[in-house]
C-alpha cells in the first residue's frame, strides 16, 4: 500500500500532509457528458423547461461542487480555491450536454477532485431537472483532461 498515499503505513486511511509542499498555481481540467432524448435536449436549448434555466442552473451547481468537494469526499484538503469555470455545451448531434470544468488555486495540493467533482454536481444537476421527462439519461466519460502545478508538474491526457 506504500504506493496509495492516502493509507499509512499500517494501511490506515489518512489525510495526506501536504505541509511541506510548495505553494504553487494549481490547474485541473476535466470533462463529461450526459446523453438524453432529442426530444429532453430540445427542451433544454429552447428554455421551456417548466424548472427553469437548467443549464444555468447546472453552472451553479458545477462550481458548488467544487466548492463542497471536502465535503463529499472524507479525504480531501479544504482549498480556497481561486477560480472555478464550467462550460457547458449542448450537442444536438450527439444527444448530449458535454461540461468542461477548470479549477484553480494557490496552494500545495492539486485541484483534480474539486474539478472531476464541478462536472459530476453539474451533470447530475441536469439529471435531477430533466428526469421528469426522461429516466434514461446517462452521464458518461467523466475524467481528468489535465493537470498542472506541484512537484509533479505538467499532465495531459493523450487522445
């Protein structure tokens, strides 16, 4: 288990201490999608959803969960984070809404988690307004884009 930080060396959970890391510009990328009826997207560009602005809505929402990210996953630092963006897009052709999240801080831990969490809170959001009228969405191919700061530097994802 030396290899996941977050257990010790008993193989206990623990925070990870990140007090002797360097304070840098942290960045996390990541992305997802949920696909729905044509008819569920339609609703969603035109804006006659019945509950309102739902992609304004899921915006809200996306940068909330970043914010709460600590408090949904039990090992997390608190961050103050420095800026939180989320992009959201919806694609006729493919029957979705793809969400984009950038995460930043100043601070000596990366900000991956508060950003995967910025997509899911946001997609789940969508769900949450639309299932009404369609039970069947699905959210689909969340993960990390790409990464910066800290001692391991720079990460894309290749493809």
């Amino acid at each position: 288990m030396s290899d996941l930080t977050h257990f010790n060396a008993a193989g206990e959970a623990h925070m990870v201490d990140v007090g002797g890391k360097a304070v840098t510009h942290r960045v996390a990328v990541t992305e997802g999608r949920i696909r729905m009826q044509p008819e569920t997207l339609r609703l969603i560009m035109q804006g006659g959803h019945k509950k309102g602005d739902v992609l304004g809505i899921a915006r809200v929402a996306g940068i909330m969960g970043a914010k709460r990210t600590p408090d949904l996953v039990p090992l997390c630092h608190p961050l103050a984070l420095t800026k939180v963006e989320i992009d959201l897009e919806p694609r006729p052709q493919e029957n979705d809404v793809y969400c984009r999240a950038r995460v930043e801080t100043r601070g000596q831990t990366g900000v991956e988690m508060e950003a995967l969490c910025a997509v899911q809170v946001a997609l789940l959001t969508i769900y949450d307004m639309c299932k009404a009228v369609d039970r069947g969405m699905e959210i689909l191919d969340v993960r990390l884009l790409e990464k910066a700061g800290g001692k391991s530097g720079h990460w894309r994802r290749n493809g």
